[in-house]
C-alpha cells in the first residue's frame, strides 16, 4: 500500500507538469477562439458573448493549468483567488459594457444573421 | 461578538494564504495589520451579517458548481458559433421576469446570465431583467426559470432568517 501511494506521488509529480501545460494551451486556443468570433460577429453586443468565452473559459482553463502547475499550496490560495475576483468581475464589466451601450441608444441586430451576403462566404468551401 | 470572531478568522486565513513566512517578526506585523483592519472595521460598522456573510456559504457553496457546469455547456455553444464556416445566428433581447427578492439575490442572478456565454443581462429594472441572447431559442424566458429559482434559493431565504 504504502508502495503504491509513493508510486502514485511519484507520477503525479512527472504529470501534473505536462498537464498543466497542455490545459494552459487549451485555455489560450479558447481565448483565440473567442478573439476569432469578435471578429465574426456582426454587431457589438453579439461581439459581447464571443468575448465571454475569453473572460471564462479561457481564463479558468489557464488559471487551473497553472493551479497544476503550482510548487505550493500558497500558489493556490492565490491562484484561487484570481479565479473569484476573475468571477465577480469580468460578469460586472461585460454587463456595464452592455448597458452603457444600451443607454447611449445603440440598436441591437435582432434576428437571423445567415451567410448570404456575408463577407464570411468567401471562406466557405465552394 | 461572532461576527467580530468570523471576520477575525477570514482575515487571518487570507493572511496566512498571502504570506508563507512564519518569522516572529512578520506574525508581529500580521497581528498588528489584523488589529488595525478590525479596528478600522469595528470605526467603520461593517462588523455584521453583511461583513461576515457566513449564513450564505451553504447556498452558494451549492449554488457554483451548477453555475460551473451551465458556464460549460453554453460555452460549446457559442465555441461552435464561433468556429462554425457558415456564420449562423440568431440574436434576440428579451424581457425576463425575476421571482428573486433582494438586491443580493437579483444581482447574483444578472450575473450569471452575463457570466454564462451566450447571454447578457442589459438592464435591470425593478424586477425585469433586459437580456440579450446569441441565440433567440436559448433566450426564451423559460430558459431563465431554473436559473432564477436556484438564485433565489441560494441568496434569499437567509434574508428572511433576520
């Protein structure tokens, strides 16, 4: 038993950095993603929830492949904290992002916005 | 008194978590910084329910990891949105109803609907939420029902305790 839980330490200790590492990665090709659908979007607050899935996704990913990553368990706490300031904060500015547009009279886009006649077209495969 | 004692606790704790030196002359000073914010605290009058809000840890400590798990789904679905060749989507603003009472309550609830991708909560007024949707099929009011409920319950029976 005794053998088996050392073990385990020992290939935790050898995973835990390449898994961070690649949960980093995914965590930046999300914020890219995000990045590509502010691109995409066509009007400001449709460019609002690509932008989310940068604050989220992204953010949390990094954040837990650091947290893997981490020496210590002061790292963590700290780490920790981030994620519930990122949490509380980035819902705050995304929303008065959205209401000073709101209140500044800014029209959303409503309804279907389909390919046709989008610049987008040309990149499809035909 | 157990305010004093709950928010003595939480400083301590986030001190701890901060530091990482155990020298007799940083705990001094961490002594002295945690007398100093109680005092500053105690001039202040934030020593009560609002300044220690353990009461709530329960129903948020069960309220996050749904939020979590909600975060994740939407994601895929504006990921998708995002990626997809042909840009397919269908934006909407809708008006949804809030059965949350308090203030706590309702802004925890218009920020989970920022927070989720997909959905931004424009304005709030009274007890009607403005929200903007990347999809009109997910921004239907009933889409916002379990959200609310579990809102409420998570931050409002505590204020009837009082």
């Amino acid at each position: 038993m005794a053998d088996f839980v050392l073990l385990a330490g020992n290939t935790w200790e050898t995973v835990r950095f390449p898994l961070g590492g690649a949960v980093c990665l995914f965590g930046a090709i999300l914020c890219v993603i995000g990045t590509i659908g502010v691109m995409r979007f066509p009007d400001f607050y449709t460019r609002l929830h690509a932008a989310s899935i940068t604050d989220t996704s992204g953010a949390f990913l990094v954040l837990a492949g650091m947290a893997l990553m981490a020496p210590s368990w002061l790292v963590l706490v700290k780490l920790f904290c981030m994620l519930g300031f990122l949490v509380l904060t980035s819902a705050t500015g995304s929303h008065a992002l959205a209401n000073a547009a709101h209140t500044a009279g800014l029209q959303p886009k409503i309804g279907p916005v389909g390919q046709a006649g989008h610049q987008d077209h040309e990149e499809g495969d035909h | 008194m157990a305010y004093l004692l709950g928010i003595f606790v939480a400083i301590v704790a986030f001190w701890m978590g901060n530091s990482g030196h155990y020298k007799p002359l940083m705990l001094g000073f961490a002594a002295l910084s945690v007398g100093l914010t109680l005092l500053l605290s105690a001039r202040l009058k934030i020593i009560d329910r609002e300044g220690a809000p353990y009461v709530r840890f329960v129903g948020f400590a069960t309220y996050y990891p749904w939020l979590f798990w909600e975060i994740v789904k939407s994601n895929v679905v504006v990921i998708k949105a995002c990626l997809r060749a042909d840009l397919d989507i269908n934006p909407a603003l809708v008006k949804v109803k809030t059965t949350c009472k308090t203030d706590l309550a309702k802004v925890t609830f218009a920020n989970s609907i920022t927070l989720t991708p997909g959905t931004v909560t424009v304005e709030i007024d009274g007890d009607k939420l403005l929200v903007h949707g990347l999809y009109e099929a997910n921004t239907v009011p009933e889409a916002f029902e379990e959200m609310d409920r579990r809102c409420a319950r998570a931050a409002d029976p505590s204020e009837k305790a009082s």
